[in-house]
C-alpha cells in the first residue's frame, strides 16, 4: 500500500519537477520506466 501511495505522488510530482526535461524523458521511455521500476 505504501508503495502504491509513493508511486502515486512520484508520478505527480516527477512530470512537474522534470517538465522541461519531460521531451527527453518521453524519447527515453524505456530508461524512464525502469527508473519508475528501480524507485519502487
């Protein structure tokens, strides 16, 4: 459950944070998820 809830706020907070970086986070989508995967 509190991974759950702690995803849920990075997934927030992450694109709010990195939005100037979201271009190259959407080109680098496979590192952006494991880095999502090696959070949790």
């Amino acid at each position: 459950m509190g991974a759950s809830t702690l995803f849920f706020f990075l997934n927030l907070l992450l694109p709010t944070i990195l939005f100037p970086y979201r271009s190259k986070m959407a080109y680098n989508k496979r590192r952006y998820k494991s880095f999502y995967i090696y959070v949790i």
